[in-house]
C-alpha cells in the first residue's frame, strides 16, 4: 500500500506544474477543449488536495484510507469542473448531486490545507464557514447575513467568488510559472552562481560572508519568494562561513533570516503575492514592482550598512582573497543566466507580457542553455533533476495552491455575510477616533499576530478584504494601505514568539532561537519602519515627482547610516546603550523628515544632514568605540 501512495503522490505532484504550464500556454484550445479557468483550477485543486493527504499520512504507515480520500479530493473537484458549464445555468436548483461533492470537496481541500500549512489558518477558514452558519446569532454589528446552507455549500464550490476565484487563479496562472522558472534555474546551477559570485565580490571585504549572505539571498529571493527555501538554500553555505569569520551564531542566523525574508519583498516574484496585490487593486503586474522596489533597496541596504557595523563591533576582517572565486571565472562560468532574466525583463517590461507567459518563455531559455551545456559536456539531464523540476515544482505549489483555496473560503464568506464591510466600518471608526497613526500600529500588531504560523500571502489575503478599505478610507492611496499589510504580515515571519524564519536559521546556525529572534527584529529594523513612512509620505513607493522621490530617498539612506552606526555600539555597555539609543532617535527623526517638512520641500534635508553629522560626533567622541571591538561572545 505504501508503494502505491508514493506513486500517487508523486503523479499528483507531477500534475500540478504540467496542468498549470498547460493552460497558461493554451495547448487546451489546440485539441477544441473550450475550458474556463474554473475548471482548470478545480482540478488542479484536487490534485494538490490529493497530494497533500498522501503526503502526510494519517500513520506512520499508509493504509488504504489515505489512497482513498485522496481519490475522492480528485474526483470531487473533477465533478465541479466537468459540470461546471450546466451549473452556470441551473445553479438556483441545488440539487444533492451539485451540492454532496461540494461537501466532501471543501472538508477534503480544507484536511489537506491543515497538513500542508498548519492549523491557524485552517482553523480560521473553518472559523468563518461555522460563522457563515450561525453569523446571524451575533448581535450587533457582527451579525451576518446567512444563506441557506445549500447555497452557501454551492457559492463556496462552484462560484467565481468562492474557491475557483481570483486568488486560485492567480496561483495557478502566474505564481505556477515562477515556480517551475526558479526550479529550473536551481536545477542549472543559478544557486551556486549567484554564492560564488557573490563571494568573489564581497566575501574580502569587513564582515564579507555576511555580506555575502545579504547579496546572495537577495539575489535568490527575486527567483524562490520563499523566505524558508532561501534559508536552506544560501543558508547552508552562509551561516557556517558566518561562524567561521567570527560572528557570534545568533547573529550569523539572523542575518540569514532576515536576508532571506527580503526576498519575498524583492521584485519580481515577491512570495507570490505581487501577482494577487495587482489582481486585487486591477492595476498592472509592473506597477506592483515598481511601488515595491525602493523599499526593497533600502531593506537591503540599511540590512547590509548594520552587517558592516556587526563587524566592525567585533573585529571581523573578510576572508583572504586566495580562497575566493575569481570574479571573471565566475562570470565566464554563469553568466548565461543573466539570459534567461533579461529575456523575463523583456517580455515582462518590454513588451508588457502576462506575467506567467513571461517566466514560461524565460523558463524555456533556461531549460534550451541546460541542454546545450549538457550536450557540450557530454551528458544528459538525469532522472533526478527531472524528477526535482516536476514532482519537487509540485510540492513547492501544493500549499500555496491550498492556501489559495482557503482563501477563497474566507474572501467568499466574507463577501456573502457581510464581515468585511462591518469590520472594515469598525476599523475606521477607530482611526477616525484615535488618529491615523493609531489605526496603523493596531494594523501592525493585527498583521503580525495573524501572520504567526500562516504564510505570507495567507495574511494578506485575509486581511485585504478587512482592514485594507478602512486604511484607504482614512486617506492612503491603495498601493500603500496594501504594501503595508503585506510587510507586517511578512514581518511575522521574523517577530518572536514564532519567528519562522528566525526559527529555521537558528537550527542551522546552532543558536538559541529566542537570541536568534530577537537579533533578527533588530537588523529587520528598517522593514519595521518603512510602510509607516510610505502611509504618510507615499514617495518612498514611486507615487509623486522626482524631487518628492529624491528627498524620501536620501533621507531615508542618511536614517539607513545611521542605523548601520547604530549596531556598532549597541550591546557596549550602559554607555552604548545610550549611544545606540539616541542613534535610534536620529534615524527616526532623519527617516521621517519629509512628513513634518513635506514630501516636496528641501527642508526635509536639513534635519538629516543634522542628524548624520550629530552621528559622527558622537562617534568621535563615544567611549564605546574608543574601547575597541567587542568582546561579548555571548552565544
């Protein structure tokens, strides 16, 4: 029974990517199959459905159950999209045959979400499907508008704004393609490029395997968007050259963490969630790009001026240039994947292509260099590597794809009862009452509380319906009221008590993952403090003139400075606590300049022209630095 499971599971992972690539490249009209994309996503549904029930058995040995109810995952959502067509026209009769497989399709979807992403977030889809029942018992504003339980099975199986809507889609149709890109550049070798490359660049310099760890994750981050896959991916090699060079493993853990959570905020994948902020705001995939990529620069900027402070604090000089790649012989050797990524650019850009079409034509540049690499070496791909791009690509997909589906439980439920639009009323009420910057410190801790346990995009999508109207209403343009909760919902993955992120970085660096947690919110410092900024001042998101831009811009590098100076003397003593305390103080003060003076007026430079030159006074004259480099080896 065992071999069995196996066999379907890896066909069912196997499906995800090929049914996905299908339909974004149209074979089904090649062969008359005039299909929706209803019926698309249902099956694929099905089979990520499927396949995470196989993958993770109720026994330590399969039994036959596990085989079972995974066929009958695949059965149900195939019954919904080879009915779909004669539902459109009869779905006001509800009968047993439409609504019985939409019973077990929705129990089945939301098994296989609780055992591939947890149970916060199946438990709150499952909160809000009993809410969608008995909503009506509430008092109060809370009091749901509640359809007729057979209707609301249908609405939820079948309809547009239930599970086959937008946020399946978008997976299926763009966040698929990225995935099977990334998979395939893995498989070529792009890892170790951008590792080596970025060593040959950095890995001298003060702090450099840190450094290294910044450019590298960030530089992967734009293909995986996944915070735990960067981890394992640049991690295993970082964090251990961190630890050599002299970094202390809870800092050697949470520079990696961090690093790599920026890569969710890293144009153009962005954990997926770029695609489903353009959906949800109708705007072109690009524009999300561009209002996401300057915090994006400064993220990693301020990341990498406090890695340079790190090392200064303690003494840690780069590796020798002699045991380093050599930069041309790095470039000589990976340069063709520069190809692949200017031909995504291109299509993306250039000629304004969808998105996922745009991977699947880098993809196949990637997939045409492997081959001619192959065949000029003499070899051919493995069996492996297949197996990594199809049956690996599916396992990447299957819990954003169920996530996906939950989410359009909750989007549904919320739509039908009314939830989203009362608490949206409830939540503009508090900031109309409390003031804006109230408003957003509660979104902030929402985001961040939500976000523990749940992926990234699972966040936003459940807060966008609530919280994002009301953030609107109290005056942000609605790129910055959804880029703010998409960074704090990020930030969970960063903040203690579960820090995700922090959690996988610790093990690998041997650390304690409270010390490991607590650094990283301590160099994710400018993440905590970026959307704030761009509420009140939406420059920093490319929204306004070029000299609106520019002082946004500097100020915020000169707040970056001194964030880096800050990580010099923190942890020196009483003495540097206070430095680094009043450092903390400029930074705000320099960072938020152009809110009090105006986004437009050079005003907002004189405060942090005053802040950086009270930052190397204090330099010159702190006992702290005088001291030396720090002798704190604390674990």
């Amino acid at each position: 029974m065992d071999r069995v499971r196996r066999s379907l599971l890896h066909a069912c992972l196997a499906l995800l990517p090929i049914l996905g690539v299908a339909w974004i490249l149209s074979i089904p009209n090649y062969f008359g199959l005039a299909l929706v994309s209803q019926q698309v996503v249902a099956v694929v549904l099905g089979c990520a459905t499927a396949a995470a029930l196989l993958n993770y058995p109720y026994f330590r040995r399969a039994v036959a159950l596990d085989v079972v109810l995974a066929l009958a995952a695949i059965a149900a959502w195939s019954w919904m999209a080879v009915n779909f067509e004669l539902w459109i026209v009869s779905m006001a009769d509800r009968t047993p045959d439409m609504w019985g497989p939409g019973i077990v399709a929705i129990a089945l979807a939301l098994e296989g979400l609780r055992k591939a992403a947890g149970r916060v977030i199946a438990g709150l889809v499952w909160l809000l499907i009993a809410y969608a029942y008995f909503g009506n018992l509430l008092p109060g504003t809370l009091e749901a508008e509640v359809f007729p339980p057979t209707k609301t099975i249908l609405y939820l199986y079948a309809d547009n704004n239930g599970v086959p809507g937008i946020v399946l889609r978008v997976v299926t149709e763009l966040v698929l393609a990225f995935i099977v890109f990334g998979k395939l550049l893995q498989i070529s070798g792009a890892t170790a490029f951008f590792n080596d490359l970025a060593m040959s660049w950095m890995g001298h310099r003060r702090g450099g395997p840190a450094k290294v760890a910044v450019v590298a994750s960030s530089a992967f981050g734009t293909i995986s968007g996944s915070t735990v896959g960067n981890i394992m991916s640049t991690g295993i090699v970082t964090i251990p050259m961190m630890k050599k060079s002299g970094f202390r493993p809870r800092h050697a853990g949470a520079i990696e963490a961090v690093a790599s959570n920026g890569g969710q905020i890293a144009p153009p994948v962005m954990g997926a969630t770029a695609f489903i902020i353009a959906e949800f705001l109708e705007v072109p995939y690009e524009d999300v790009v561009a209002a996401a990529l300057v915090p994006a620069i400064l993220y990693f900027v301020v990341l990498f001026l406090q890695v340079d402070g790190l090392a200064v604090r303690y003494g840690i000089r780069g590796a020798p240039r002699e045991a380093l790649p050599k930069v041309l012989a790095t470039l000589a050797g990976g340069w063709v994947f520069a190809i692949p990524l200017a031909i995504l650019i291109y299509f993306l850009f250039g000629l304004g292509y969808n998105p996922g079409l745009s991977a699947l034509y880098a993809a196949a540049a990637v997939l045409l260099l492997l081959l001619l690499k192959r065949a000029l070496q003499r070899q051919t791909v493995t069996a492996a590597e297949i197996r990594e791009l199809f049956v690996g690509g599916g396992l990447n997909l299957m819990p954003l794809l169920l996530i996906a589906g939950g989410a359009g439980i909750i989007i549904g439920v919320m739509n039908s009862t009314g939830l989203a639009f009362q608490l949206s009323l409830i939540l503009t009420a508090i900031g109309q009452s409390s003031g804006l910057l109230t408003m957003l410190l509660l979104t902030a801790v929402i985001c961040i509380v939500l976000g523990m346990g749940m992926p990234t995009a699972a966040v936003y999508i459940v807060l966008v319906s609530v919280i994002a109207p009301a953030l609107i209403e109290m005056g942000l343009t609605p790129m910055a009221a959804h880029l703010f909760l998409f960074y704090f919902g990020l930030l969970s993955m960063l903040t203690p008590p579960v820090a995700v992120a922090s959690m996988v970085a610790a093990e690998i660096a041997g650390s304690d993952m409270w010390r490991t947690g607590f650094s990283g919110v301590q160099l994710a410092v400018a993440a905590y403090l970026l959307p704030f900024l761009w509420a009140f001042n939406p420059a920093i998101l490319l929204d306004g003139g070029w000299l609106a831009i520019g002082y946004a811009l500097a100020t915020c590098l000169a707040a970056g400075y001194i964030l880096g100076r800050m990580a010099v003397v923190a942890g020196r003593g009483i003495a540097g606590r206070l430095h680094a305390g009043l450092l903390f103080a400029l930074a705000l003060a320099s960072g938020s300049a152009t809110v009090w003076t105006g986004p437009d007026s050079a005003l907002s430079l004189a405060p942090a022209g005053a802040a950086v030159a009270l930052t190397l006074l204090l330099d010159a004259r702190s006992p702290a630095l005088r001291a030396g480099p720090s002798n704190d080896r604390t674990a």
